[in-house]
C-alpha cells in the first residue's frame, strides 16, 4: 500500500493535493475477489490512518486537504458506519450504485450526515 501510494503520487506537487483523492478498499473485499469477505469500518479507519500518515511523511501538513474515501462494498446498511467510525470524507459505491434505490439511500444517509 505504502510503496502503491508513493509511486501513484511521485512528482505532484503541494499545490495540486487539494485536486487529489484516494479511493480505499482492500482487495480482500472486492466483489468479485474469491471468499471476499466485508469490510468494517474499523478495517477502514486503521487503513486510513495509515494512509494519512504517508501522505503525512510525504506533503507534511498540507495532506490534510487531500480527500479519502471509501469505495466499493458499501452499501446502504454500511454507508453510515463507514462515514461515522471509518475515518473517510466520502463513500465510492460500487454494485451499490447500479441499483437505483440502493444508491439515492446512500446519498440520502450522506445528506444527513453533512447537516
């Protein structure tokens, strides 16, 4: 993940991370993956901090303005917790998204958490 991170980001500059956002989810979690199992948001949140601290050693304070979310398993019986517990500033549905209902409910759990 480190050395996925650093290699994605040589040469951007400070100026350009506030146009940067990393979309997070382990392979382990991916649909289509073999014995693909969920992940928590407690999965997430540790991977974010991780995150969070190399895009720390690599632009220093200003990596804060760099966006990370969290993509594809979740759906709207997650959505919540991953916005709440996981350490993300947004959600990348996935097979979430195809399904209209499914995916105006996230949206709908994501307006309601930004009031």
């Amino acid at each position: 993940m480190k050395t996925q991170i650093e290699e994605c980001l040589d040469g951007v500059k400070k100026t350009l991370i506030s146009k940067i956002i990393v979309a997070y989810e382990p392979v382990w979690a991916i649909s289509s993956t073999v014995n693909r199992q969920d992940a928590t948001s407690g999965d997430c949140l540790e991977m974010i901090i991780f995150i969070r601290k190399i895009l720390s050693d690599k632009f220093g304070l200003d990596a804060g303005r760099i966006r990370i979310i969290y993509g594809g398993s979740v759906n709207e019986k997650d959505a919540s917790d991953f916005l709440k517990n996981g350490g993300v500033d947004g959600l990348l549905p996935g097979k979430a998204s195809l399904d209209a209902k499914k995916f105006i409910e996230i949206v709908k759990i994501c307006e309601a958490l930004n009031k």
